[in-house]
C-alpha cells in the first residue's frame, strides 16, 4: 500500500470537485483491506474513484481517496464467465476478452469506465432484451468497512444489493462477469422524423436488438440507430477511414466544440445550428467488432442528466421536454437520447422490476444546466423516473425510497455492512440518509 498527500480531484465533467486528505494506492485484496484500516484509525471516510465519469458527487471524498487501478486484468476464467480485478477499464475488455472467445452482452456509449464504478451506478447501454452492466454480474467481492472480505455469488441474498451498490457497501475487489460468445453488430442509423420515430417507438424498441435515438432540440428529426447482432464470422464493413472520421470525431467532437462555444456566446445561433448538425448527419451502415460499435469517443466535455421511465411514458416525456425547451425559449446543443433497457432484479437499479425507457439531456459544461434539468426531472418525476446515479439530479432519500420497493432493504444491508459509515460521503447522505 501506498500512502501520498491528497491532490485536488475533478471528474470528467468538470461538474465535481474535492481535495482527499490521503490518497492510496492498493495494489492487492489485502492492501485494500489495509486501506480500510487506515481510514478508520484516522476516523476518515474512504472512497474508491474509478474514472471518474460520474456527473454527480457520488466518488467524492474530502477524507482517503483509495486508487484499486492496480487491481485489473484477468483472475480467472471458467466457460463464460470471467472474473476481473474491479480496477479493470471497459477499454481493456475487447482484447481481454477476447482470447477467450468472449464479449460483454452489451455497453454503454463509451468504455472509458472501470468495471466496478460502472456497476455500482447502473450504468446501461441500450436494448429492449438487454439489462444494464450490473445484471451481467455473477458474483462479486467486497472489502467491508470492518476490513473482512465478503464474497457474493449468485443466489446469495445480498448479491442483488452490491452490484449497484453505489459504493456504500464496501470496495469491490472483483467482479465476475457472464459473458457470451464474440460477435460483430450491423449498425445502421439513418435521419427520421421525430414524430414518426415516436409513435412508433415501443414497436421499433421490441423489435430489434439494440435502438435508440438522437433528437436534436430546435429541430423535427431525429437520429435513429439499430444495431443487429451478428455471428462473429460475418464478413466486417467498417466505415472508410474519412467517413469514420467524420461520423465519429469531427460531428460528435470536432463540430461539436464549435457549436456549443458559438452557442454560449450567442445563443441565438444555436436553433440553426442544430439544424445544420441535422442535416449533415448522413445514413450510414457498418458492420465492425461489439465493441466498435457499441462505444465512440466523448471528447467535448458536458453534463448529464438521465431518466429512466416506464417503457411507453418515453413518446409523451420527450413531448413534454420539447415544449419545455419551446416554452423557456433554452438554447440547447446538444442531442437528447433515449434508450431502452430490460426488467431487472437489482435492488436499486433503475430498471429494477421494469423495462424502461432512459431519456438523457446533456448541456455543454460551460453552461449552467440548472433551470433545463430541474423542468426535465419535474416532468420525469410525474411519470415515475428513476434518476440515474451517476449523473446529476436533485433528488434526496425521502423521495428516493417511494421509487424503489427494496430501497429500505438496501439500507439495512447499509447498517449491517457499514454500520459507522466508513464509506459515506455527501451524496450518499443525501440519496441514502445518513
Ligand atoms: C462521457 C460519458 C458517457 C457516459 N455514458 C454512459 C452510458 O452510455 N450509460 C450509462 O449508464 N452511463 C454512462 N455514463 C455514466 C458512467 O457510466 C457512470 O457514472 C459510471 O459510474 C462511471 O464509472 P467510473 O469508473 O468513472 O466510476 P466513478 O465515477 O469514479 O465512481 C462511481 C461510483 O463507483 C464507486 N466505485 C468505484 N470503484 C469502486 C470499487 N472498486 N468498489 C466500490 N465502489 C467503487 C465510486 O466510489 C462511486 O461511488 C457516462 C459518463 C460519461 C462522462
């Protein structure tokens, strides 16, 4: 174990800040355990970060920020399932991954996160038959706050709880992943009228693998993409190299930077040029590698908000942010996307006990998304969304629990696991209790 000065942290959205007192660096289970220790006798709570890419304050610390990067890589391998240090990046899992044969069910947008600070926030790709990364899960390892080691496998009771854990219960140490076997995807997306993309949007969510879309605000169109798993030998049809180029880095991030810098500077730019980004996004088909397709770069930096709703409240929730930002007269940039996830069992999942449907609103980090978040979690709110817990909102515990029929379960595994709080901090005092 390492121990050094704290240094000034900021995650990825430049929406948090904090200065740890320690940092530590563990390299083993047994120096985590260490970590844990050191913690308590200086009477200071303990935080993992892992990349940092929560919106929210949910891996800040002012007390031991505990660094588990060391712990990645392959433990062990059985058929499907592959257990990874928690400190592993998705990056790392294509070539990881596949030496065995194997993939991950389904991603997010980007893999720069690590394994276990994507779990423990229910972080989801999208796919009406799909669950978020938690449900690919089979058992886990945790160091609880009293240093002992706890290990989860399927069908134990707590297991459900600690793989979106939200940090609270203990650091994990590793993560042993379901996998299936190596696949290629079709990607085809396509410019299509928003209200079409609407109304037929349960039918389209059912129907194929993986949907979702891109509304621009200020615009009447929508970008659709459906991607179709394939058998790993399908022949690939990547993109040419400028047409990739310009699809996935100069329209996301290059146009991008452009766009949100005019709009703060003169906001009135922004309507027609979101409707100029509309019309040069043009239909595209490739066929590539899971991962290519699944994730692309981030690299203009925003904040984030994110609902997760009953499946077929998403036509009239995107109606109503519409007339919102109308109403308001916001000049937004960027695109709001919504996606599509499985039922799932984890206690506090966003999608536990329902398929639903997730709208995320995104504002360039430059601009304060205070007033357009607050309208959009209010009318969220009034069709029963779930926020995610990695990305910013307002809620507090007392309006948390209705949502949520295991979160009082969730607590007691709190008191029992970490019974002093040695893994508080103040978002957790504010979505948990204290
Ligand atoms: C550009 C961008 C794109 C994104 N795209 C998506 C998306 O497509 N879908 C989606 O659902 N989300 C998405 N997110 C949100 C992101 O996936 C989550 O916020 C995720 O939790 C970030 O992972 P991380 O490794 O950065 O964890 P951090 O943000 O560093 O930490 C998150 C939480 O995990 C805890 N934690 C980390 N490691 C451990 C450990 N070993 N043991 C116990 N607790 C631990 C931390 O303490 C904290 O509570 C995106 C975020 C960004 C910035």
């Amino acid at each position: 174990m390492r121990i050094e000065p704290g240094k000034r942290w900021r995650n990825w959205g430049r929406s948090q800040e904090a200065r740890p007192q320690h940092l530590v660096h563990a390299t083993t289970p047994d120096e985590v355990s260490e970590a844990v220790a050191f913690a308590r006798d200086k009477n200071l709570p303990l935080k993992t970060v892992g990349a940092g890419h929560s919106f929210t304050s949910i891996a800040a610390t002012d007390g031991v920020q505990l660094d588990i990067s060391a712990l990645d890589g392959v433990l062990a391998v059985d058929g499907p399932l592959v257990t990874l240090g928690a400190g592993t990046n998705l990056y790392q899992l294509p070539a990881l991954l596949g030496e065995h044969g194997l993939a991950l069910e389904n991603m997010g947008d980007i893999d720069k996160q690590t394994i276990a600070g994507a779990i423990s926030t229910g972080t989801h790709g999208t796919g009406a038959q799909f669950g978020g990364l938690a449900t690919q899960v089979e058992a886990l390892t945790l160091v609880t706050a009293d240093g002992s080691t706890l290990h989860l496998d399927a069908g134990d009771e707590l297991l459900p709880a600690a793989r979106v854990g939200l940090g609270a219960l203990g650091v994990i140490t590793d993560v042993t992943l379901r996998c299936v076997p190596e696949f290629v995807m079709r990607a085809v997306e396509r410019p299509e009228p928003l209200e079409e993309v609407l109304d037929g949007w349960l039918e389209r969510a059912a129907s194929v693998d993986h949907f979702e879309f891109y509304w621009f605000p200020h615009t009447t169109q929508a970008l659709t993409k459906t991607n179709t798993r394939m058998p790993a030998d399908t022949p690939r049809a990547p993109q040419a190299p400028l047409a990739a180029w310009v699809d996935d880095e100069f329209m996301p991030n290059g146009l991008y930077v452009l766009v949100c810098n005019l709009g703060v500077v003169a906001p009135g730019l922004t309507p027609p040029l979101n409707r100029l980004a509309n019309k040069l996004v043009a239909e595209r088909e490739v066929t590539d590698g899971w991962h290519e397709v699944f994730t692309s770069p981030r690299r203009v930096r925003f904040r984030e908000m994110e609902y997760a709703l009953p499946v077929e409240a998403v036509p009239d929730a995107l109606r109503e942010i519409r007339a919102a930002i109308d109403a308001n007269n916001w000049r937004i940039t960027f695109p709001v996307e919504v996606r599509v996830a499985a039922a799932d069992d984890n206690w506090l999942s966003t999608a536990y006990g329902r398929q639903s449907g997730y709208i995320a609103v995104h504002r360039y980090y430059r601009e304060d998304p205070t007033a357009y978040f607050e309208a959009v979690e209010a009318i969220a709110r009034a069709h029963g969304g779930r926020p995610h817990w990695g990305k910013m909102h307002f809620r507090t515990a007392d309006d948390l629990r209705p949502a949520y029929p295991r979160f009082d379960d969730f607590l007691a595994a709190r008191d029992r696991l970490d019974p002093d709080r040695v893994f508080a901090n103040d978002y957790l005092e504010r979505v948990l209790g204290r």
